[in-house]
C-alpha cells in the first residue's frame, strides 16, 4: 500500500488542473476500486485455506469417530444408567453433537 502513495500524489498533481471536485471523485473512485480489490484478495486468499481446514476437521472427526462409537453401547444401557446419562447430560451432548453433525452434512450438500 505504500507504493500507492507516490502514484497519488503524481495523480493529485495532474488533477489539480481539473478542479478540486472532479480529483475528489477521482479519488472517491479509486478508492471504492481499491476496496473491492482487497476484499476479493482476501476472500481468494481465505479460499486458498479452505483445504488446510477441511483437512483438519476431517482429522478431528476421525480422532472423534472411535470416541464416540465406544458410547454407542450405552443406547442398550439399563434403566438406570439411561436416567444417570440424563442427569449429568451426556445424552443432550450427544444428541446435540448428532444435530450438529447432522446440519453440517446438509450444509455441505447444498
């Protein structure tokens, strides 16, 4: 961005010729250019590291898969145990994580 500051000021000086209201809109411009161009370097860049991050939340949810497979057995648990898994909230967890595993599958396939 420093490098754009010579070029201005040369712009500014052979708008001076113009009129001060026309180099302002110039500028106004320039600057509205200058703002979409960032935005669009960041949402390029931002994509460039979308598969870095797929990467690490399959690995997360590979690491998570065994976890929770080992608490599967607890569907088949005595009346008690059910009712303890309530209490301390293990079951809402876990129903909790399978929405929201749900809807991001959703959200993928759109």
């Amino acid at each position: 961005m420093k490098s754009l500051t010579p070029v201005l000021y040369r712009i500014l000086a052979k708008l001076s010729m113009a009129g001060i209201g026309e180099a302002l809109a110039i500028i106004g411009t320039a600057d509205v250019g200058l703002k979409g161009i960032n935005a669009l370097y960041q949402y390029i860049k931002d994509l460039q590291d979308v598969p870095q991050q797929v990467g690490d939340i399959r690995t997360e949810l590979e690491r998570l898969e065994p976890c929770l497979r080992s608490l599967s057995v607890l569907k088949s648990a005595d009346e008690a145990t059910q009712k303890d898994l309530n209490d301390i909230g293990l079951a809402k967890a876990l129903n909790d994580c399978d929405a929201a595993c749900k809807s991001l599958v959703s959200n993928f396939e759109q």
